[in-house]
C-alpha cells in the first residue's frame, strides 16, 4: 500500500499516513493497532491526529455537505480548540472522542479506525467530490482577524491547494510542507498554490527557506520572487509598487518585460533590496533591507502593562494609579527594590475589583540573591493580607514559587515551585497562569517547570491592588520578607497564553535584556 503523509516537521509524518489511511479505509489490522498505540499512548499523538481528523472533517463538509450541517462543524472545531492537551493527558483522549463523535455525525462510521466499514463498499465518490490536498498548515497567529469570519480558521489547521487567505489584523505564521515557513503582516492577502509555490496580491510577507525547500518561489502582482535557500521578504505597496528584501543567502526576482512576460531578472545576496515600481519595466537599487518587516511572530500584546523607561512608571492602558514606597526608585529602564521595605503599589484608577476568569502575568526579574521574598502578589484591600492572593515569590533555595489563595471554603491554599537556579545573578523571566476550572503553572525562561492538574475554584475575585515587591503573608516556615532586586515589563493578560506565546514573551524580553545591558556596559 502507498499512501503520501502530509509533512510538516517531519515527526508526524508516519501519523499522518496512518490517519490518511484510516480515512480512505486503507489500514490493514497491523496498521489499526499501530494506530490505536500511538494514539492512546502518547499525548502529542493524541492531539495531533485529532486535529488531522477535524480538517477532514472541515474540507470534507466546506466540499460536500449542506449548509445545514456546517454549524455543528463549527462547534466541533471551537470546542477543539479549548481543549489545552499540552496540560491535560487525559483531555487529549476527550479531544479525539470529540472529533470523532462529530465525524460519526457528518460521515457515519466510515471513517472510525476500529470496526469501520470499508469506504470501498460506500458508494465511489466522483474526482471533483474528493478532499482537498493540503499543501501547508497555519502553525501560529497573533492578533488574527479574518476578512471572511465565518471560515474555520484557527491555529493547526491544515491549508489546501487554492487556499487564499485574507488577513484583516494581525499576523499569522504559515507552514509549508517543503518545509518553507512563511510570516503575513495584515493586511494580506496570500493564496497557497501548491507546496512550494504560493502568490500574495497585497501585504507584506517574510519566508525562511530551509535547503530542503530550495527553489520556493512567491508570485507577486508584477514580479516574481525565486528563494535559492534564504529568508527574504516581499511588500506591496498600494501605488508605490513591490519590494524584494533579501536579509540572508540568495533570491532571483524576475518581472514584466516590454511584451508584459516575465522576461527581466535580478540576482540578489543578503542585505540587498529593490523597488519595482507599478507600471515601471526595471527595478529601483534600495540603500538597504527593511529590518522593520516582521520576520517572526511578535509577542501577544498585554491587557495592562508597566514598563519604567526615562525615570517613569508607565502604564500602558492608563487605568491604574502607581506609587513607590520606602527608597524605591525608577533607573536606567528599570524599578529597583534595594531594601526589604521597598515596593511599588498598583491599584485601579477607579477602585473597582479585578474579577478575570483567568490570567498570565509575566515579569522580567533581577533578584540581588536567593532568599524568601515576595515579587509581586495581587491582593484585596486593606491590608496584604485580605481575602483573596495571587503570588510569584521565592525561596531561599532560589526556586521560584506561585501560590494562590482563594479563601478557606475554596480550596484554600494551593502553590506550586520550580527548580532551584544555579546562578541567581542574572534576569529571569517568569510567567505564571491560572484558569477557573483549569490549572495553574509556572514558567521560567520560557520553559514550564511546575504545574497543578487543576481544576481550580474562581481564580480572581475581588483582587484590588498589585504589590510589587512588597512582602505578603506567611507560610509554616516563617514570613516572606519583601523583594530586593530589579523589575522590569511587567504585564497582565486576562486569558492563558499557549507555550509557544509564553516562549515568545520570553524571546522578546532576552533581546530586551540584552539590549538594555549593553547600553549601561553590563552583560549580566
């Protein structure tokens, strides 16, 4: 039996086609129980083919099926989509039963691996009734906003041959199966034409090319853009013209002679850029690459964030009254706690309770040693001590701790600690999440190293003030003695973010540390 697997990475490869020929009734009974291994013994297995499973069941119902149906396929991919399997093992088994019970609906039990009925003794389905090839998969998005909202456009779904995608705001990173990956920039609008092929009429793209994709080629409105192994980007500029920049390795641009045929070419190396204007038979030399073009996903934006640039405490929202106690000070980009009794206090402009269903709060964090000391804690009022408490401390072992505390009838205290560091003299940054009825985890460099399955009670009722620095409450071993140390972007989400925002968030503050350190001499 040959079967072509849908590859992206290349660890699924295998997965794929097993799944592929699960669908086309092709699995002898060796291959069912190879499947059934793999799915119900690894989790990332689990996810992977159940997401497999719910774009078959998009394509086929978006190529076949009434608009009657397309509703309940809807609800099956939102519901999908809210499972978080990378925390849950046993969500990831819940998230195949889902899909599948949505394919029962639409397919009946043609396609389930186990005791299914052969599609061969299913009446043939005409060529131009068959599923869509995919040729790419949309791996991440930041701030997405489809043209058309109604499609079932979300993170992991596999894109098809003629595909075209029309992004409002936002960006959206696009995997290819040659292995090419592709960045969009809103607005955009991008048409996959096969695997290693596409064609943008308006925005701005970045590709990286690995060698294995040599040769990916984006057509443009007047040129063409041919990759020889690099990563370069193409803009449209509405009545300026297109833009080729080359940032590593090497691209050939071609575009309209005299007759209107692709007849002209240009070779370009890294650094290079050119303009070809609209209308115009050759191309413009620029000075130099436009860096400001986005060539990764940025960092998810904040709900509320504090930075302390230029002497200040900057709040990016504008709702919040900030105060400095003790001998707290704002310098070089950066709020410094150099005594115990130090602390800067954040509070509502109009008083009025934080009550999230959950969060993500991340900070950048600079601790003059390892001992038990609070970070930051949001509290009720009037004293630290109130009610309710979300925390990220230390200990003296240097690990870092988030505790959370949601009264005595809801479960109480609950904390969950990290790994001790090994040098203590350096920046961190730190992440912790919770969700009502999920869990609760904490995040360091961009790696997690503790979490609590969950689920949790109401995570943030009543929360008023966000301490910083400040010490709050007490445990058997004694009290948390307030944060010495250095502070810097500290910032609140009202949602959980994935892993790959969280690893992000963390990329976006290492380049901000480095950055910052190099321009007061420190590399530390």
């Amino acid at each position: 039996m040959s079967r072509t697997s849908i590859s992206f990475d290349g660890s699924f490869d295998h997965l794929h086609a097993l799944a592929e020929g699960m669908i086309q009734g092709e699995l002898s009974a060796a291959e069912r129980a190879e499947l059934d291994s793999l799915v119900c013994g690894d989790e990332a297995a689990a996810q992977e083919y159940a997401l497999y499973l719910l774009e078959a069941c998009r394509l086929h119902q978006l190529a076949k099926l009434p608009q009657s149906v397309s509703a309940p396929i809807g609800r099956l991919a939102a519901l999908a989509q809210a499972i978080d399997v990378r925390v849950h093992p046993w969500r990831c088994a819940l998230a195949v039963l889902v899909i599948w019970a949505g394919m029962w609906l639409v397919f009946g039990a043609a396609v389930l691996p186990w005791g299914a009925q052969p599609l061969a003794q299913r009446p043939a389905v005409a060529p131009s009734e068959s599923l869509p090839t995919h040729v790419a998969r949309l791996t991440a998005t930041v701030g997405a906003r489809w043209e058309d909202e109604s499609a079932a456009i979300f993170e992991g779904v596999f894109l098809r041959r003629g595909q075209v995608l029309s992004l409002a705001e936002g960006y959206a990173k696009i995997q290819f199966k040659s292995g090419a990956q592709v960045v969009l920039t809103a607005p955009a609008r991008f048409e996959l034409t096969s695997t290693n092929l596409a064609r943008m009429t308006a925005g701005t793209m970045t590709a990286h090319v690995p060698d294995r994709a040599k040769g990916f080629t984006v057509q443009g409105t007047t040129c063409v853009v041919r990759d020889l192994g690099t990563d370069f980007g193409l803009a449209i500029k509405q009545g300026i013209g297109e833009e080729v920049h080359v940032y590593t390795g090497e691209v050939v641009v071609q575009w309209a002679g005299a007759d209107g045929g692709l007849a002209k070419s240009v070779r370009l190396g890294a650094g290079e850029a050119v303009r070809i204007a609209t209308g115009a038979k050759q191309v413009q030399p620029l000075k130099s690459v436009d860096r400001r073009i986005a060539r990764e996903l940025p960092a998810p934006r904040p709900d509320y964030q504090w930075t302390f640039d230029e002497g200040v405490i900057s709040d990016a929202a504008g709702q919040f009254v900030s105060e400095l106690y003790g001998s707290a000070t704002v310098e070089q980009g950066r709020l410094v706690l150099g005594r115990a009794d130090d602390f800067l206090l954040i509070r509502p402009a109009d008083d009025r309770p934080l009550t999230w269903a959950s969060y993500t709060i991340g900070v950048r964090v600079k601790p003059y040693g390892a001992r038990k000391q609070s970070v930051f804690a949001v509290t009720g009022l009037p004293t630290p001590r109130d009610g309710i408490s979300h925390q990220l401390r230390m200990l003296a072992s240097g690990a870092f701790e988030h505790y959370t505390y949601a009264g005595a009838a809801r479960r109480g205290e609950l904390t969950v600690t990290g790994q001790a560091a090994a040098n203590m003299d350096r920046w961190f940054h730190v992440v912790i999440t919770a969700q009502t009825g999920g869990s609760m985890q904490l995040i360091v460099d961009g790696e997690r190293q503790a979490v609590w399955q969950g689920p949790l009670g109401a995570v943030w009722q009543g929360g008023r003030v966000l301490r910083v620095g400040q010490a709050v409450g007490n445990n058997p071993e004694g009290a948390f003695a307030g944060f010495q140390g250095e502070i810097d972007d500290l910032a609140v989400w009202r949602r959980v973010l994935s892993s790959a925002e969280v690893r992000r968030c963390y990329q976006q503050a290492t380049q901000s540390i480095h950055q910052e350190d190099v321009r007061s001499g420190s590399e530390k």
